[in-house]
C-alpha cells in the first residue's frame, strides 16, 4: 500500500509511492529517480512530512486564528501540544505525539500550537512552560502536563480521558 505523490523537479513530474508506514522525518529511497529529472544515472534521497488527513493519521498545527475551530469545537478529544522549535524537550515530546496520533485515530486529535507564532493561545490557557500538553474534552480543559513526559504517562491520561468522555 502507500500513498502516490507527485513531485516537480527541474521542471519535470515524478511520481512517487511512499510506503505504508512511513513517519514524518523519515528518509525514502527513490532508486533512478535522478534519470527521469536530470537525464543522469543516480538515486534521489526525500524527507517525508505527512499532514494529517493524507492518508495517515498525525499531528496537525493548529494556531491562534484556528484553535477554537480546530480543538474547542472538535466532536473528539483533543490533545494539544504547547512547543517552540528551539525546546529539545518539545521535540522529544514530538516524536511521542506522533506514534500516540497514529494509535488513537478517529478517537483523539492531535495538535501542536507553536507558542512563538502564536502568543494568544498561550497567554489564554497561561502556558508559560514548555512543552505543555493540554487535552481538552468538548471545549473544557480535562488534564494538563508540563515537561517532557513519557509515553506512558501520556498514555494513561489520554486512556483516563476517554474512560470519562
């Protein structure tokens, strides 16, 4: 299986399937691809970023313009993770978020709030450490962490949450 996209290089439509399972971040092989492109022999190496509702569940951004939207007015739980590009601790959470996303689809929704970019957001819910993990259940805050926290405990307050929803 896999999803089918196209890419533009120099000019030129290359169609290419990236395999099932495959996780934002990682890197694919395109074997040959060099010759379709460029008229040269040699393998072309692509970072994959999967948006969610690509045929993969994931962890979508959300911002101050689409939060209400977006977490407040979901019909599922949402989980939003407050984080800033520079915070090493966000971006261990991130990886995190991204496995959880994948194992509660079409259960929980997943979000990241870039508190940088989105000041309004964060000063609303007074996030003022980062990473901060809000899960919010029909528009009301249900739980809150702060710091890098593991899988498990992320886990077990997600499960709690759906246990009251």
């Amino acid at each position: 299986m896999g999803v089918t996209r196209v890419l533009v290089r120099n000019g030129k439509r290359l169609q290419v399937k990236v395999p099932s399972g495959t996780r934002t971040g990682e890197t694919v092989l395109l074997r040959n691809a060099l010759d379709d492109t460029d008229g040269i022999e040699g393998d072309i190496l692509i970072r994959v970023r999967i948006e969610a509702g690509q045929g993969q569940p994931g962890v979508q951004a959300v911002s101050d313009a689409t939060f209400e939207a977006e977490v407040l007015k979901s019909p599922l739980p949402a989980l939003v993770d407050f984080w800033a590009p520079w915070c090493g601790p966000c971006r261990a959470l991130a990886l995190v978020t991204e496995r959880l996303a994948g194992e509660y689809a079409g259960r929980v929704k997943f979000f990241k709030l870039n508190v940088d970019e989105n000041p309004l957001a964060s000063s609303k819910y007074q996030v003022t450490s980062i990473p901060t993990v809000l899960l919010f259940n029909q528009g009301r805050i249900a739980d809150m962490s702060v710091g890098a926290v593991s899988e498990q405990d992320l886990k077990s307050r997600i499960e709690a949450l759906l246990g009251r929803s």
